[in-house]
C-alpha cells in the first residue's frame, strides 16, 4: 500500500508539516509528486499538495485520498524543493510558498472535463464511455469507474486531453460560433422564400452561402452589420445553429509583430556578452552584473544570451518590472522569438494569466516574460534567468511569503547550472558591492548605442525662482524649453512624483488637515471624482467646503498632483497636446497600451506621467525630459531615501535623446546641493556608489549590515505597543551580543484601516540562529495571532520601511 505525503491548505503553525494518506488502488497512477489532491482533514475536505510518497508511515489509521485533481503535476520535483527552501527562509507556511507559485486560478475550486482530441473511435474502452460525445464530466468518468491508467495512456498519447472548468469561469473562454444547420441547398431554398422586407436575414445567409464555414458570432454580427436578434430567427428557423467553442486566451496576437533579426554588436555588447556565451556553453551558474547606461543596448545583449539558450534546446525566463512591462518591451521578445514567448503580468485577467501558464506548463513556450511572479514558471531545462532593471524593489513581495525574485533566481541557476544576468543602469548598491567583491561578475556598458553622449542635465534652483517671484510650479527655463520643442515638432515627457490631483488638503484658518478616519494619513483630493480619498484603505468622501474642525471655508489644496500639473500646462501652453499616465488614467484594461500607442504615433506632444513612464520608454523624437518635484522622494523615512532618487533621476533622464535627434533634461529642486541630485545630474555612478557606502557604513546600514524589520499591528494602540517591547526584549534575550536592535517605535504611519503599528528591527553581520528565534516567538503568540486579531510580520530583507 502506498502513502502519499500531504501539505494540506490549512495555513497554520501546527498544520506546517506533510500528513500521510492512503493512496487507493484505483488512484496510484495519478498520485505523482507535486499533483494536488483533495483529502479527508476533520470534518471536511481539502486541498494539499503531494511533496513525497511513501511505502510505509508511522500511523496506523489512515485516511484515503479522495481525489486527485491534476492529472498532470503542477509542480515540478524542483519546485517543491524551492517551495521547502522559500518557507525557510521567509518563516512562511509550506502551503503559502507553493500557492505562490501557481496562477490564481489553481487556486479556486473547479470541474474537470475530458475532451476527444480524435474522429477516429477512442481505444481502451474509452469509446464506450464517450458515446459518441466529444467531451464528458470528468465525475461521470469517476461514478462509471473508468479505468485511470487507460486514461493516462491516451492523454500521452495526445488522444484526449484534460479540461479544467473553474467555477469562475476563468480558466476556459468559451465563445459563440455560428455554422449552418441545414445542407447548403436548402438555405438557398429557405433565401427565395425570405419575405421582402427580411433585408438583414438574407444578408446573413447570403454570407454563409458564399462561406459555409462556423464563424464568431461578434465577427459575424460585424461582417453583416447585423444583429443577434438577427441572428436569432434563422436559429429558431432551423436554418442556422449557434455552437460554443473553447478559445485559448492569448493575450496578444502573435502574427501581429513584426519579427526581427539579431542586430549586429557593438564592441561592448561583445565585451559583456562572450562571458555569458561561455557560461551557457559550459553549464556554468554565474551571476553576472550588467552594469550598462540607459541606451546601451542591454536588451540585443538579452536577446542574443536566449537566442543560444534555445539553440541549445533550453528555456529562459526573463523578469521585468511591472511597470516596465510595456507593449515596447513586448513587442521586442515577441518580434524576435514569435510564438515561443509567453508573456505573465498583472494587467492579465485570470484567465488569460491561466492560458499563458498552461502554455509553459505543456512545454508549449520557452521563453517566459514577465514580472515578478514568472520567476516560477514550471520550466525543466532552464538555461538562463534574466532580471532587467535589477534595482527595482518591485521584484520584493510584500506578503508572506516575501521572497525577493532575484534570490530565489540565483536558487533555480544553482539547481540548473545555468547563468543569472542582473542588469541595470543604477544596480542596487547591495548588488554592485557583490560585483566588486568578486561574487558576482561585473560587465560595463559604459557607452550608448547610438554613440551620442547621455543628454546633459541642467538644474534648476526652485528656490531661486521664488525669490525672483515665480510661484509657478513650472521654472521659466523649463517652459521656454517646453514651447521650443514643441514649435520643432519634437516630444517632451515631464515626470512628476506624485499622483493624484493635490497631494492634500488644509483649512487656513485653523491649519487643520483633512485626515483618513482609520489610517494616520492625509486625504488626497481628486479631482476628476471630487472626491478626498485615502490611497492605504480606500476611505473616499466628497471633497469638503468648510472645515469639519472650525467651520471656516478657507480649504486650500497643498501640493502638485498629475492633474493639476496638467491643468497648469494647458494654461501655460495651450498648444500643447497632453496625454496623462497615472494610476487614475491607466486603471482600466489596456489603457496604458492605448495612451503609449497615442504618444508613439505623434497624436500629443508631452506625456506628462508619474513613476511608470520613468522605465522601459523608447521614443525617437523625445528630446527633452524635464522633473518637477525632485525632492519628494529625498525626505522620505528610508534610508535608501538617496539611492532611489539617484536612481529615478537617472532612469527618466535616458528617456531623452536615445536616437539620432540630441536630448535635454531639466531638474526642478528646492534642495540642489544634495549628492544624490548631484552625481545624477552628471551620470556619475560610482562617485554616487562611494559617497552612499560611506554613509551605509557610518550608519550601519546593507550592505555592511543585514536589516530584519518586525512590523506588529492591532486594533489596540497598548496591546501593539507592548508586544513589540517584548519581542524586542526576546531578540536581546536570545541572540548574539553583536546585534544591535532599535526600536520599538511606531512605525512611519502610525495606523491603517484602525490598526495601531509598531515596529523593532534587528541590525546584524552574521545570526545564524535568527530564523529558528523568530519561529520560537511566533509559536509563542500563535493563539493570540488565531484569536486576539494580532499581526506579526516579519521581513529579512525590508524594501519598505513605511
């Protein structure tokens, strides 16, 4: 008798382990590692994954495995190892790391149907079962006693195949077609008996006269210019059928690029590329740093790094941010390797993410594109991992299980011996430490493709233009530039960082700030829904007249959101054609597609945008960049405050010129002489990579020093507090005397959504023992976690201090 080992979806501290189940004679074909099962646990039933099966178990009672619900794994032997390793690392459940691996949709309760793949009769006795049917209940196939391994065999040998029907519709897209129903030469008949005044009805079976085959319903009503009622009455006429088809959601259209060849290389391509050839060609984990400025081509570097990993019969997973996950950056994958890419990110719908993972999962693609969550798709021969922009911090997840995508990509180089490229403009200064250390290998690209020297930044003092009484919160020099280019017929992208209409509101008279009711944040006020709302819970009113305190109406706005930099610029220069990309503008469906399309095809002269048009953006008559509002970023409680401004100024300045016309980028400060503004101004990465070391290391801060930040909440302000002391005072307790622990301290935002925060972090070289304290002390809170509404959480490696 064989046993299966469990990791059931019960998240917990005492369900973290596998539990052994029978595995019944008619299921010991399907129960494979990393299949998931429905199992019997206390009263009800549910999921798990398989991690290991066994001959024999220390329990004598045990219960069945009722079913199995992939015929197929869905995570590959090195996946559940990852999944062990992921836990262990980030102190999560074993459940919560192999949820993190697969799409949304696995997640949610489901059918399976099976479906004939052939005209020809079906063997193993299947063909009984079928009856002629082309798909059948996987249920009926269970209650008929249908033999498992029979139905194993056809489905390798591509005779039928296994259909999920999640109960949110999300998996299968089932589509309308309409096909005649009656041989062609009574629908001839049925057109001379059509009464005269049936003009549209004869349209359509005109149409299907002329091409009888099945077409879309929406193509069909299109082509006709008809409609469904239409449609309809030659149903109900017997005339025509209406049948559902499956579609496979793919979210582009392949045909629709246009395929590209490799691009000869530029010495320094050639430079930093042999090294990676040779790492692919000897199996090789290296980990390279690509350090190469905005424009030097690191992309062709990319492309060509693949081309000789397919040759090799390999696959490659290449991670961008997501908002750097352009249509451009589509495009240039999909031009080159056509219908071998499957592209992942979160402006899918379910379904479509669920149809591009299944593609990799059937070894239908190899090369993966995506955000952050691509780095687990379910390849088996992987050749090279990429991570462009390597400095982002959205390849962190902030909850459990907060991997960061770049550590767990050096785990999967390690398992396939295969080389991981992290590449960027501005690396992460933990990263170019590494490179200079010697533990990664450092490649430069000093010099852009197009052999122009990067745009020169000039800066503007804002501080100076108040005193000479411009309170505009454009300077002079930026509008003349802005008017200049567009009387050339040139672009301009003005980068502002912020969203939203006014960052927030305030009385005059009594300087009272209109705050959110659960959170310790101000309101901010926009203006296309007048309305006030709070960007952490959501909390949204009408915009006030007077003031809820002391019933003045001297409610002013503070501060430069999107929109209102865009109602200044259409005042200032009213021939100019804005487009906006914001959060607000690009919430909806494919409107960031849209708004760039719009910009690439010269219908508006400035892109005037937040954080997302700092990435990724290639447009060729784009010659000036200027930034309004520099300083936000500087002033925020994070010690990497500097190196994200250096960073940002540094990606929206090689926004400019990246072509044959020369570019311009214009900085707008109030706090000119900070290093950070500076060295960015001048491209000077490692004058900005010494001076910030010198302040890490007087600071203690990474990478001289590793951070481990515990965030704990309640709805208690008392009870936050004095579970973050005692935490605190077990950390002292049982570490090494070399750590250093500050805190606790309210965190940065004091409360969200009625929940009082607190926080402590752990400053140390080497605490080999810090995981294991850390699972003691959250055993220790375990039922207040289940019963008093407390929250613990705790980062190895914080991005966000907030």
């Amino acid at each position: 008798m064989l046993i299966a080992k469990v990791i059931v979806d019960v998240p917990t501290s005492q369900t973290n382990h596998s539990f052994d189940y029978l595995i019944p004679d008619h299921l010991t074909e399907l129960v494979k590692e990393g299949v998931r099962v429905s199992v019997p646990f206390g009263p009800r039933k549910v999921m798990g994954f398989v991690i290991g099966i066994a001959d024999q178990s220390e329990f004598n009672k045990l219960r069945p495995v009722d079913q199995v619900l992939d015929m197929t794994p869905v995570l590959t032997p090195e996946l559940l190892e990852l999944g062990k390793w992921l836990a262990d690392q980030t102190v999560s459940f074993y459940i919560q790391a192999y949820q993190a691996m697969l799409p949304q949709v696995l997640k949610a309760k489901y059918k399976k149907e099976i479906e004939s793949l052939t005209e020809d009769p079906l063997p193993y006795g299947l063909d009984k079962l079928f009856a002629g049917r082309a798909v059948i209940d996987f249920d009926e196939f269970v209650e008929r006693e249908g033999n498992y391994r029979d139905l194993l065999k056809s489905i390798h040998e591509g005779i039928v195949q296994i259909n999920y029907m999640v109960q949110s519709k999300e998996t299968v897209k089932k589509v309308a077609f309409i096909e005649p129903d009656k041989e062609l030469y009574l629908l001839e008949e049925a057109l001379i008996d059509l009464p005269k005044n049936a003009q549209k009805q004869r349209v359509i079976l005109e149409y299907f006269l002329n091409d009888p085959l099945p077409v879309q319903k929406s193509k069909l009503i299109q082509q006709c210019n008809t409609t469904a009622s239409t449609i309809k009455a030659l149903i109900d006429k017997g005339l025509l059928k209406s049948v559902e088809k499956k579609l496979y959601r793919n979210p582009y259209n392949d045909d629709s690029f246009e395929r590209t060849t490799s691009l000869p290389l530029s010495s320094q391509q050639k430079q930093a590329i042999t090294p990676i050839w040779q790492s692919i060609d000897e199996n090789m984990n290296d980990v390279f740093l690509l350090h190469g400025v905005t424009g030097s081509g690191k992309t062709e570097v990319y492309l060509q790094a693949i081309e000789k990993v397919l040759e090799k019969g390999k696959e490659a997973i290449v991670l961008v941010p997501e908002i750097a996950l352009t249509p451009q950056m589509v495009r240039r994958f999909k031009g080159r390797f056509g219908g071998d890419v499957a592209v992942l990110h979160s402006a899918l719908s379910p379904g479509e993410k669920f149809d591009e993972w299944t593609r990799i999962h059937k070894k239908e693609v190899r090369v993966v594109v995506g955000a952050r969550s691509a780095i687990f798709a379910p390849f088996e021969n992987l050749g090279i991992i990429i991570i462009d922009e390597e400095h982002e911090t959205s390849y962190k997840q902030e909850e459990q299980p907060r991997y960061h995508a770049r550590e767990v990509a050096k785990y999967r180089g390690e398992f396939h011996h295969c080389p991981v490229v992290l590449g960027s403009a501005t690396p992460l200064l933990e990263s170019f430490a590494r490179a200079k250390k010697g533990v990664y290998q450092l490649l430069e690209m000093p010099d852009r493709m197009n052999e122009q020297e990067m745009p020169p930044v000039e800066i503007v003092d804002m501080r100076e233009e108040l005193h000479q009484g411009n309170r505009s919160m454009f300077s002079r020099r930026l509008l003349e530039a802005v008017k200049l280019r567009i009387e050339k017929k040139e672009q301009v992208v003005l980068f502002l960082n912020r969203r939203g209409y006014s960052t927030f509101v305030m009385c005059r008279e009594c300087g009272d700030v209109m705050k959110c009711p659960a959170c310790d944040i101000a309101l901010t006020f926009h203006k296309s829904s007048h309305q006030l709302k709070c960007h952490y819970c959501d909390f949204h009113i009408p915009m006030v007249r007077n003031c809820p305190t002391c019933e003045s109406d001297q409610i002013r706005y503070f501060g430069t959101g999107t929109q209102k930099v865009e109602e200044a610029l259409r005042e200032a220069v009213p021939e100019a054609r804005i487009v906006r990309m914001d959060v607000d503008t690009t919430r909806r469906k494919g409107a960031h597609e849209k708004l760039l399309n719009q910009f690439q095809e010269k219908k508006a002269d400035i892109l005037l945008g937040t954080q997302m048009i700092a990435k990724g953006l290639d447009f060729e008559d784009v010659t000036l960049v200027g930034v309004l509002a520099v300083d936000a970023m500087l002033n925020l409680p994070d010690f990497r405050s500097s190196e994200k401004t250096f960073q940002l100024l540094t990606q929206v300045s090689g926004r400019a010129g990246r072509h044959k016309l020369p570019g311009e980028v214009i900085l707008q400060t109030y706090s000119k002489e900070h290093y950070a503004i500076e060295l960015a101004s001048q491209y000077n990465y490692e004058q900005f990579f010494l001076q910030e070391m010198q302040m890490r290391k007087n600071f203690h801060y990474p990478p001289y020093f590793f951070l481990t930040l515990i965030n704990v909440s309640h709805p208690n302000q008392l009870k936050a507090m004095e579970v973050t002391k005692t935490i605190s005072r077990l950390l002292y307790k049982h570490l090494s005397d070399s750590v250093t622990i500050l805190g606790p301290t309210p965190s940065p935002i004091e409360r969200i959504n009625n929940r009082y925060r607190y926080q402590c972090m752990i400053k140390y070289r080497d605490e080999p023992d810090q995981r294991k304290v850390i699972r003691k002390i959250l055993r220790h809170y375990y039922d207040e976690i289940q019963k008093n509404d407390l929250t613990i959480q705790v980062d190895f490696e914080p991005y966000q201090l907030m």
